[in-house]
C-alpha cells in the first residue's frame, strides 16, 4: 500500500506504507503516543492545515492512515525547512529559546526579529527584504518556501534591524531607548537624546548599540594623552592645537555656538596648522575615543560650556604627557 498526498512545500510525496510497520498507538489505555494524539487532536480542533518542519515528514504517513482508519478529514500538509546555523549543522532547540529572549534586550525590535524569520526560508516575487507586518500577510505564499534549509544569519538580522532604526522619528527612538539608558545609569533630557540619536542613527545595528557608542556624549571616558596626538604630530603641537582652538571657540557667544559657526571661527587655525592637527585632538578631547561622529557636530551638541571643560581635561592631560615624556 502506497500513502500518496500533495505536500504544500514540496509537492507530490509518496510512501510506502509496508515500511512503516505496525503503528503503535499508546503505551497504555491512558498514555496514547505522539502520532495518535496529534491526529484526534487535529480532527477535535477542526485543524485543515498542518504546517511544520521537515523533521516530521515521517509521521506524516502514519498520521494519514490514523486519519483514514478513524473516519476523519484529510488535512493539508506543509513541511517547511529547518533552520541550520552558519556552518549548515542544525540548530537546537536549546540555542534558538535562549538566545530568541535576548534578542529584544540587545536591542532587537520586534519588527526587525518578524521580517527576519519570515525571510528564513521564504522567497517573495521581488527582491524586496523590508517588510512590515501588513505586507507580510499579503505577499506571503507557502509555495515560496525553498526546500533547501535556511541559514540563520545574524548578520542578515543586523542589518534588518538597522533598517528599521533609520526608519524611526527620533521621537519614537527615544522613547525605546529609555530602558537601555536607564540600565547605564544614564538619565537625559528627550530633546537631548533625539539630537544625539539624529547623529548615530548611521552607524547603529541594535538599540543597545546606542548606548555603547554614544555614552561619550553624556559622560567623557577616561582616555590616554597619546590618543590626542596626531598621526605624525607631536604633543608640543597638539598642545598649541589646543590652546589656540580652546582661544577662539571661547569667542563665540553661547547662542551661536553651532556647527556651521565653530567651522568658521577655526578656519584660519586649519589653514595655518592643518585640518588633522586641529580636528584630531579635538575630536578625542570632546569624544574620548578614536572613533566618533564629526568633532564640530559632537560640540554643537554639547554646548559651549561643556566642550570647554573637555578641551580643559584635553589640555591638563597632554600638558603631564608632556611633563612625564620630558622627565620633569
């Protein structure tokens, strides 16, 4: 006897039934077995569609024959492909449940967790990848599902996630980062916030990435004299740097200390000493880091007041580099 049904994902299937020996149904009168149960679970629950993993392809026949020896419905079958991890090996059950209830407290949006597992196996008629919810109900169709396995890439989901951040007002952003600073500690006027969210929106993958990357902004990091030297350059002429760029920014009034102003006032200092001789030290006295947005953006942010007591803490630490270098 042959058990033949047409599979939503993979066509035309066919058994042969003799292989299948005889089909234990319980253990006992009280403890019916898997295949039994679901098949008088799925007729009581009026189910008309099964869709489930390709591991279960096997009890499918079984199920079948249960179905047809009892007087039920048939039922409609999909067996969908399982998700392996970068390395092609299956993924556990264990890894996907406890790494799925960290995602949303790294920073994943549910938006972007949903698009990605959609896409896990599924191919729409475009090359479309952004999807929200709405759209995902209409373009999906189970006979885009690829038989093959799907590659769970976490790199994919970055991306997506990142897609959906740059999305967002800043209004909305804001509102999400909420917890992720509050667990640093960090408390911050909304305005403020949105105005720094404006600027790292580029560069973030996840809302946790946020906070990493732009705590300079609500609190200097310690970092090494050394690290305000440029390139080439030498601490005597970072020094002066300093000095002469801490000059003229105190000139500009509160009111107008902006970007488009604070590039004007030390146009002539970058004209006389160079662009990375001046913006370098300036960059790593109000960032603390190596890597950070536009030095002039980062002060416009913070204010007048502020970068001065940066580019203070700059000149303090490169004046006892100096004093440690020259032996004093």
């Amino acid at each position: 006897m042959e058990v033949e049904f047409e599979d939503l994902v993979r066509g035309t299937i066919k058994f042969d039934a003799s292989l299948a020996g005889d089909i234990i149904i319980a253990k006992s009168i009280d403890e019916p077995l898997y295949n039994f149960a679901a098949t008088v679970d799925d007729e009581l629950m009026e189910i008309t569609h099964i869709i489930r993993g390709e591991e279960h392809l096997s009890n499918t026949p079984k199920q079948i024959l249960i179905q047809q020896a009892l007087g039920f419905r048939p039922l409609k079958y999909g067996h969908i492909p399982l998700i392996l991890n970068p390395d092609r090996t299956k993924m556990s059950k264990r890894y996907l449940e406890s790494s799925i209830s960290d995602y949303r407290a790294n920073g994943y949006l549910p938006e972007a967790i949903l698009n990605f597992l959609v896409l896990l196996g599924w191919h729409p008629k475009n090359d479309k990848e952004i999807f929200d919810l709405e759209e995902m109900v209409k373009e999906f169709e189970i006979k885009r599902v690829q038989k093959a396995g799907a590659i769970f890439n976490i790199e994919k989901l970055n991306w997506l996630n990142a897609q959906r951040i740059r999305k967002m007002n800043n209004y909305e952003t804001a509102a999400l980062l909420e917890p992720f600073l509050k667990e640093k500690n960090i408390s911050a006027p909304k305005e403020f916030v949105e105005r720094i969210i404006e600027v790292e929106r580029e560069r973030v993958k996840t809302l946790k990435d946020f906070v990493d990357l732009s705590d300079f902004f609500f609190s200097l990091p310690d970092y090494g004299a050394g690290l305000l030297v440029w390139k080439n350059g030498t601490p005597d002429g970072t020094k002066k740097a300093l000095i002469e760029a801490e000059a003229v920014l105190s000139e500009i009034p509160e009111e107008n200390f902006q970007k488009e102003t604070i590039v004007i006032a030390l146009q002539k200092l970058v004209e006389k000493m160079g662009r990375g001789e001046v913006y370098w030290p300036l960059r790593v006295a109000v960032s603390g880091k190596q890597a950070s947005p536009d030095p002039l953006v980062i002060m416009d942010i913070l204010g007048k007041e502020e970068t001065a007591r940066r580019l203070k803490i700059a000149l303090d630490k490169i004046n006892s580099f100096n004093v440690k270098r020259n032996g004093i």
